[in-house]
C-alpha cells in the first residue's frame, strides 16, 4: 500500500506568540482529531508558540481532499 507524505507548517500572522497554554493544547487536540477522522497518520508533530510543524503521512486516495 502506497502512502504519501508531506511537511505542513503553520505560521500566526507576523509571527506573533499566541500559541501557549490552553490555545497550544487545544491546537494539538484539534489537529489530533481532524487527522484521526481522515486516516492521516502524524508521524512527527510540534505546537510552537508561534507555528505548527507537521509531518502527515495519507493514503494516495485523500490526495485531493486534504485542506488544512
């Protein structure tokens, strides 16, 4: 079975810190669920205080459907 893989990032608008305590754990809930409900796997993940880096793996199928 074949697997795509890609780098997502995340910035806040000029780059501002406003991703700390309850809104960062929220942010890694969320993205959590939506990547759960889709069959995306996180292989490598990280909440900043000013970006989100993700590395997702999906299958080829989800190509088109992915809007994060």
């Amino acid at each position: 079975m074949h697997q795509l893989q890609v780098n997502v990032v995340w910035s806040t608008k000029y780059r501002y810190s406003v991703l700390k305590g309850e809104v960062q754990l929220r942010c890694r809930d969320l993205i959590r669920q939506i990547c759960d409900g889709l069959d995306v796997s996180i292989l490598k993940g990280v909440v900043s205080k000013d970006h989100i880096h993700l590395l997702v793996s999906y299958p080829p199928k989800l190509s088109g459907k992915l809007y994060f």
